[in-house]
C-alpha cells in the first residue's frame, strides 16, 4: 500500500523536462480561464464581475520567488483587472489588447527574453 504522505515525482518530470523548465523566465497569460474560472457575473446595473482563485496567486508568487518574471496579455480590460494585477506585482501588463502577438513582440523587444 502506497503511503499518502510520501511525495512522488511525477513520471513526465524527466531530467529532459527539468532542464527544458530551467530555461523558462517569462510566464505570460491571458486573464479569463486562466486567473479565472471564466464566469463572468452581471448584477443588477450591468456592472461586471470575475473571481480569482487565490491558489493562482500564491502561484504567481512562488514564480516571482524562484526569479520568474510574469506579465498579463488580455483582450479585457475593466479596474478590477488592474487592480488584481498590480496586486500580484505582474511586470507586464497588457490590458485592452487585441493583437496579443503584438503585444508579445513588443515585450521581447523591449526586455532580455526571447522565444526560445
């Protein structure tokens, strides 16, 4: 019988996808579906509301602890998505885009990252 409390790694987390992750310094995302769980709710005025999950967040920011830079690239854009962002200390931000590959091309031109 397996014991519950032992720590397995997964089989995919082979050295080949280790050292493919190391390589990873930038995690860019989009907002809804990805920082949400893609409900939007609509009350009385019309005015729009999202949920975020706080273990998303607290993702964020052991990928900022481990060197990871982050940025958002959506479509959306309201103040209560601003705020969400600023609070997770997201360095790029790219809010009311609809080109994202724009987007993205402007972030590699303007930091050190690169597609690889």
């Amino acid at each position: 019988m397996e014991n519950p409390n032992v720590l397995v790694m997964p089989r995919a987390l082979t050295p080949i996808v280790i050292e493919k992750a190391k390589k990873i310094k930038l995690i860019l995302m989009d907002i809804d579906g990805v920082l949400t769980n893609g409900i939007i709710y609509y009350n009385e005025n019309g005015n729009i509301s999202r949920g975020y999950n706080v273990q998303d967040g607290m993702a964020i920011d052991l990928a900022h602890l481990a060197g990871l830079s982050t940025g958002i690239i959506s479509a959306k854009n309201s103040i209560s998505i601003k705020k969400r962002v600023e609070e997770l200390n997201i360095k790029y931000i790219y809010l009311g885009v609809e080109n994202k590959i724009d987007a993205l091309k402007e972030i590699l031109n303007t930091s050190h990252f690169t597609y690889e």
